[in-house]
C-alpha cells in the first residue's frame, strides 16, 4: 500500500467507527449557520440582518446584528421572523434592510 493512501484509509475506520449522531451534528455545523435560535428580539437592539436561503441547510436562516455587534440567529418561523423574511423578499437596490426595522415612538 501506498503511503499517499494511509490517511484515506484512516479518515474510512474512523468514520465507521463514529457514532451516526455524532456524524449529523458534524454535518448540520458545515451546513447551517444557526445552529440555536431566539423566539424574538426587542427591534431596538437589531442593527443589520441576513436572511440566508442555502440549498446546504433544510432551514431559513435569520442572521440578526445587534447593536452591540453581536450576531444571534432568529428564528424564522415565528412572528417576527416571519416578518423579517417578508420584507428582506421585497427588499430592492433602493431599500434598506434598516427600513424593515420599525422605528419606535420618540
């Protein structure tokens, strides 16, 4: 055997000795961006947001930037981010992700 083939071969042992969960957590990661969501955020914390569609990951993720430069995903399919994903979708080269943040009363 070659010595070129060795890592090949034990890159096959260990995947089949690794347990399948483990494996899926592993993939999901390379996957999906958002791995834990928050039900809903306060708008006045929100700066910037992504809303990310990947053929890579089963789920819509919502990358939200807070003020603070902290990056917390939302999750998509409740209220607020149901909300998000309807104005980033008719967003235009003219439009803002900042206008689909509500401005709150002075």
């Amino acid at each position: 055997m070659h010595c070129k083939s060795y890592p090949a071969v034990l890159v096959l042992l260990v995947l089949l000795y690794t347990d399948v969960t483990v494996l899926e957590a592993v993939l999901l990661r390379e996957m999906c961006e958002c791995l834990k969501t928050v039900d809903r955020l306060p708008w006045r914390l929100i700066a910037d947001f992504q809303v990310i569609r990947s053929p890579l990951c089963s789920n819509v993720q919502i990358v939200v930037k807070l003020k603070t430069n902290e990056k917390i995903c939302l999750n998509p399919d409740l209220r607020q981010g149901q909300r998000i994903q309807k104005c980033w979708d008719r967003r235009t080269d003219t439009v803002e992700p900042e206008s689909c943040i509500p401005l709150l009363p002075k």
